[in-house]
C-alpha cells in the first residue's frame, strides 16, 4: 500500500492538555483492519481508532494528521520519525515494549480465534497450516507451536488463503474475523477454543516522546472515567466485546 498522508484535523475541544513540544501530532495506522481502521467506499480513512485518535487530539488541544503505513513497517517508520503515534490495532506485548513504549490500553484484551472452512477438523490447529498476518501477536503463537505458519503482509490475503485451499485455517483477533464468518452463508466457522494474547490495544509512542505518551494516556483514562470511550467501543465493535 503506498504510504500517503490524510489530514484528518480534530476540533478543538476540551482543554486538558498539557504543555506539548508539539502542536501537530502524526498517527500511523494500517487502514485495513475493519472495525479498527480502514478505508471506506469514499476513500476516507475510518473506524474505531480514528474516531478516537481524533477525540484524543480534540481534549489534549493538539492537531491530528492520519499516515496510511503498511503493517510490516509500522514499527520501524515510528522509530525512524515518520510519524509520532500508532493506533493500527496494536496489542501490547512485552516483545514489542523493548522497542517503542505503549500507553494505556485503550482496547481490553481481545480474543483470538482460528477460522476455517465449515467442516475443517479442529486438528489443523496443532498440525495443519495456519494463516496469519505477518508481524502480529497470532504469527508469533503460531511460529512457537507445532503447525505450519503461513505469513501474509495484510490480513485479506490470510482470508483468501483459507478459501483458496492454500491454509487450513486463519488464526486473527476474533473481532476482525466475526464478519466473515456471520457474512459466509455457512461457509466459513470457528474452530477451537478463543484465547486472550497481549494486555489488550494500545498507541504505540515512540520511547523518547515521554511527554506525549503521558498526554495520550491521560486523555484515554479520562475517557474510560466518563464512559465517552466506552460507547465507541460499543459503535464500533457492538455490545459483544470487553468494555471498561
């Protein structure tokens, strides 16, 4: 996907803040991650983490720019300035807080899942192929258990591996997967049992920029305190998930 810019600025809103070294913030994201981030029928850049990325800006009186990043780079181009923040449905790991530094979870821990074709013996999940987005939680689980990886730079090629025959199954968070499976006529189920990876999602902050993690984190408890970011969960995602 080619990186581009969309300016996406937040009104300003409640003042919160404060002092920040910067008054434009750039947030990263993938834009293919539905019900996350993604890119809607008009080209706009849209969900759960852009509606919140924004109100995040709007209370800490700074200004939002969205940078389209494909996933496999998302953690380097941080590192290398060519944005400030990530919001692309990133779960917190340990792994990962060697590298960059996460604030609060915005998200609380999701499933994981493994979808397959109606029919597929649960038994794939140990000893079958299993597909998985590149550079995630779920790739890791697989590469330490005793099934077959097969790694895909955006998560629709992992789908169309599944129904294509090239993988056994599809191992994603559960969220992301559930409209597939309830949009399939039956053709596509869960198999085995949900598992919960990570401490649930949060923005991925550069391990420098102490200050603007301390604001993003700040407005996020805000927002759990006065229920605002429980009801964009609830938008987004349905009543069906983890809430605060």
């Amino acid at each position: 996907m080619t990186r581009t810019i969309l300016a996406a600025a937040a009104a300003l809103a409640l003042s919160t803040a404060g002092a920040m070294a910067q008054d434009v913030v750039r947030i990263g994201t993938e834009g293919a991650y539905p019900p996350w981030n993604f890119i809607n029928d008009d080209n706009e850049i849209v969900g759960f983490e852009i509606d919140l990325g924004n109100e995040i800006c709007a209370r800490a009186e700074l200004t939002c720019e969205w940078v389209l990043n494909d996933w496999d780079t998302i953690i380097p181009n941080l590192v290398a300035g060519n944005y400030d923040v990530i919001m692309a449905g990133m779960s917190i790991t340990e792994a990962r807080s060697q590298v960059i530094s996460f604030t609060t979870n915005y998200l609380p821990s999701d499933p994981s899942a493994y979808m397959a074709l109606a029919g597929t013996d649960p038994s794939v999940i140990e000893s079958g192929v299993i597909a998985v987005q590149s550079n995630t939680v779920q790739a890791g689980i697989v590469a330490e258990g005793t099934a077959d990886g097969l790694e895909f730079p955006t998560p629709d090629e992992t789908i169309s591996a599944v129904r294509n025959g090239e993988a056994d199954a599809v191992l994603a968070d559960k969220n992301f997967l559930m409209p597939y499976v309830n949009d399939s006529g039956g053709e596509l189920v869960f198999i085995g049992d949900d598992f919960y990876p990570g401490a649930g999602t949060g923005a991925g902050i550069r391990q420098t920029d102490d200050d603007l993690r301390q604001t993003f984190t700040r407005v996020i408890d805000e927002m759990k305190e006065d229920g605002s970011l429980n009801a964009l969960i609830e938008q987004w995602f349905g009543d069906g998930i983890a809430q605060f």
